[in-house]
C-alpha cells in the first residue's frame, strides 16, 4: 500500500487533532524508560484493512515503536484475533494508540461492508464499484478499503472522467448538447459517461457519443428493459438506493455495473483494540 501525501497529511492532522499538546495521561503517569509490548486485536468477524496506516501513525509518533502486522489487508479474520504486534515506548505508544485504531477500525469496516456486498454479486458478470461520496479528506483510503473488500473504484475526483448528471443536463439543455460539449472539450482518450433517469433519456444517450450510460433510481423491471434496449451497445451502470439486499436482484437484470455509495458513507467501523501484553513500569 502506497501512502500518499495527503495520507500523510491526514495521519499529521488526526495526531494533531488526538495529542494536541502532548498525552497529558501517558507523560504524566509513566516513566520514560518504560518499554510496552502490546497486541492490535479485531474483536469482530472482518476484513482487514489499513494496517499500513497503523505501522505510519505508530513511525509519525515515534520512530522507535516497532509494528509488526501478523496478516495482511485483505484477509477474513475471526473476532478476537491478533492482527498486529507493537512495542516501543510506553509513552508515545499509548499516546499513538487511538489514533491508529480509529484509521484500522474505519477502513477494515469498510472493506468488511464491501465484502459482504461483493458476495451477493456471486454467479452474476456485474461488477461492484464505490462512488464519491466519501469522507472529506478520506477519499484514497476509503477508496483502498473499498479494493481490499473486491469492489472497484469509480473515479477519484472530477478531474478523472467526464460524467454528465442531471444537473450538467438541465443547464446545457439536454443531452445531446451536454456529451457535444463535453467532446469538443476534453482529450480524445477521455471517458463520458452520462447519468439518465428515463427510458426516454436511455434512447437518447444511445444516440451521443459516450462510454458508459448511468441508470438512476430505477427499479429492476426498469433496468431490465434498459438492457434490452441498450443490446449491449454500450456498458450499463445502476445506482440510487442501492443495498446489499438488493444487489443481487439488480445484478440479476444484466447490467454490466451497480455503484453503491452506501460502501463508503455508510460502513459501521470494525471493533478494535490494542492490549498491552507486557506492562510497562509505572
């Protein structure tokens, strides 16, 4: 896993953000030659996920604490299993702790939500992808924790592809002057997708020059009839309201994509913890 800048700057300010001044608890109650021996446990039934960013918290606090992951992002862990030993200095351990925490419980809790929903596509050709509705500042890592969990990314900001919603369409006056405009304007070798919200939309989106066509809030009976239509001539994507519940009767409608914002911006975080296996002297 590569950490990126603004990764690091988002480990920087939740560090900020936690510590502030100093860990006012851990200075003032341990000595500071205490050395800590501890374990990363996920109390749940998961999928890992973000235990790079646990080894940088730890290394952004204190360079002498020492991380050893004993799985890897991506793997199915039963609760109350150890996914990760630390030591080093008691004070910047404990002071480091939380934070660290908070990005694996965030991000296996995604990948976890992934998973699950990823499984009611089984036996289907269509495939799961994440949306922007991410948290702010968030985006690369919820993004990443959406791969481990098998999904795949839509695109990362808007600067990535072209995609024309109702919105673009209501202000350009229409489709077809929305995807010209849109082609005259960018690079040949970009993507156009255009968002539709009818049928009737569908039949005119066949007739633009686009890569992919988004189907907005339809029921299945709707999808149905917009792959029957649409024969293949270009890749379909359904999202609105979409569930794990309801994945696998959508899939089962022939589209070739469903985008699901819930991945992201509605995954519960993972049970975590971190228990000190040697104590330290205090």
């Amino acid at each position: 896993m590569y950490l990126t800048p603004s990764v690091r700057r988002l480990i920087e300010l939740a560090l900020e953000e936690d510590i502030g001044r100093g860990d006012l608890t851990s200075f003032a109650v341990l000595y500071s030659a205490s050395q800590a021996v501890a374990e990363v446990v996920v109390k749940q039934d998961a999928v890992v996920a973000g235990l790079p960013v646990v080894d940088a918290v730890f290394q952004a606090v204190d360079p002498n604490i020492r991380f050893t992951p004993k799985v890897f992002d991506g793997e199915r862990v039963l609760g109350r299993t150890c996914v990760g030993h630390v030591q080093g200095p008691a004070q910047t351990l404990l002071a480091a702790e939380r934070t660290a925490l908070n990005f694996l419980a965030r991000l296996s809790g995604i990948a976890t939500l992934t998973a699950h929903a990823v499984a009611q596509l089984a036996g289907t050709s269509t495939k799961l992808l994440d949306t922007r509705k991410t948290t702010p500042g968030w985006r690369w890592l919820e993004k990443y924790a959406v791969r481990v969990g098998g999904a795949m990314n839509h695109r990362f900001g808007l600067d990535d592809m072209v995609l024309i919603k109702d919105n673009h369409i209501a202000v350009a006056g229409g489709i077809r002057e929305a995807v010209a405009r849109a082609r005259q304007s960018v690079p040949l070798s970009t993507r156009v997708e255009v968002e539709v919200d009818t049928l009737e939309q569908l039949e005119e989106a066949l007739t633009c020059d686009v890569d992919l066509i988004l189907l907005d809030n339809m029921d299945c009976a709707t999808l149905a009839e917009a792959v029957r239509i649409t024969n293949g001539r270009v890749p379909l994507e359904a999202s609105g309201n979409l569930t794990p519940q309801r994945l696998r009767d959508v899939a089962l409608t022939g589209v070739n994509y469903v985008s699901m914002g819930a991945l992201t911006h509605s995954a519960v975080s993972v049970d975590v913890g971190l228990d000190i296996a040697v104590n330290p002297r205090v």
